[in-house]
C-alpha cells in the first residue's frame, strides 16, 4: 500500500508498505525516492503489471513527478524498487492512476499539473517503459475509461478542487489515431467538478484493475 498524504497535506510519505495479506503482518516498508528523506514524494497509485512473472507493481509519486517500478524477489521475499520513469523531463507533473490494455504491451499514466494522457510501450524489460506518446488533456487528468476494443479512451479532469487541477471537462481519445477528438464539458458547464468516471457493464473495460 502507498504512504501518501497526510489528510491536511501537512506530511507527505515516501514508501510503499508490503503487508502479508492473511495476517496483516508488516514485511516491509520500501522507500521509493532517490532523495534524502523525508523527500515528499507522495507514492499514489500501485498497481501490478497483469500476467508478469516475477510479479512487478508501477507506483506514481504524486508530488515527486515519478513513477517507480517494483520487481518482486522470490529469494529474499521482497521487492526491488527503481525509479521507472521521471516525468519532469517532459514538463509534467503529479502523475496519478495507472492503467494497461489487455495484450500488456501499453501502459497508461495521467498527470494531473498540467492534465496530460502518457502512452508507455513496454517490452521484455518492464522496469523501463518507453514513453511513446503523450496527449493534452485538462486541469486534473485523473481517472480514465475505455472502451472494450481499445480504440477509444476517455479522460476525467479533476483532482478534489485543486487549484490549476479542477477542470471539470472530460477528455476524448481516439486510441487508434492516437490524438484527442473532442471534451466533453456538460458537467462542467453546469458547474459540477466530477472526480470519478466509471463505464457501465455493457462497455467496461478492467485497464489492469
């Protein structure tokens, strides 16, 4: 699990918790920064690489602008931690949610300061995805939704009313062109800031979830 924020923003955490599922025993406590502690960092979001073998997790460190990757080591019960990708060399930053498509061949990554929609190729080695596109979203890119067959993808603009990251709009992609086709500003021209976007049964698509 990852030590984000403090509820007030007043302390930011640093590590991503490894937790024995039937006990709730502490294994671990893995630092995901190469800065002198306490770095601020803020690891967000974890999730693990569908289908890989040794198990590998991408966390997000939201206000350190990286993203980490975390291979497990079956001899010493643990997990290597490197810093997968920094997103300050594109000029972007509180990266956020994680997602992937079914063949595990792309990986997804928004950032939310300014709102972007990051493509990742990944290969054999999975602690370095190569950037291969990234698309403009808004203020707040957060969650994202696609469609059953990949071609489409839909981005939500807005991270709990943060200044700069509270668009409101919701960001249209065509996958397949690979640019974004439209926004969708209903919500927001009424006023609505939503924080979630969720596809209904018939259209869902898990991303890796």
């Amino acid at each position: 699990m990852t030590s984000t924020v403090a509820p007030d923003l007043s302390t930011m955490g640093e590590t991503i918790v490894v937790l024995e599922a039937d006990s709730g025993k502490v294994l671990s406590s893995i630092k995901v920064s190469n800065k002198a502690s306490p770095s601020g960092e803020a690891p967000v979001e974890l999730l693990f690489v569908p289908g890989a073998n040794p198990p590998v997790a991408y966390a997000t460190n939201m206000f350190g602008g990286t993203m980490w990757a975390l291979t497990w080591d079956d001899a010493k019960q643990d997990f290597d931690a490197v810093q997968a990708y920094d997103f300050a060399d594109i000029g972007a930053g509180v990266p956020l949610e994680i997602y992937f498509n079914k063949a595990v061949d792309r990986l997804y990554v928004t950032t939310a300061n300014p709102g972007m929609f990051h493509i990742f190729g990944l290969g054999d080695d999975l602690t370095k995805p190569k950037l291969l596109k990234t698309l403009p979203a808004a203020g707040g890119a957060h969650h994202v939704v696609m469609n059953k067959d990949e071609t489409m993808a839909w981005v939500q603009n807005s991270l709990i009313n943060l200044p700069g990251m509270s668009d409101g709009s919701i960001t249209v992609i065509d996958l397949v062109k690979g640019e974004v086709v439209g926004s969708i500003d209903t919500l927001k021209d009424a006023g609505f800031n939503p924080n979630m976007i969720v596809m209904l049964p018939e259209w869902h698509h898990p991303m890796g979830h």
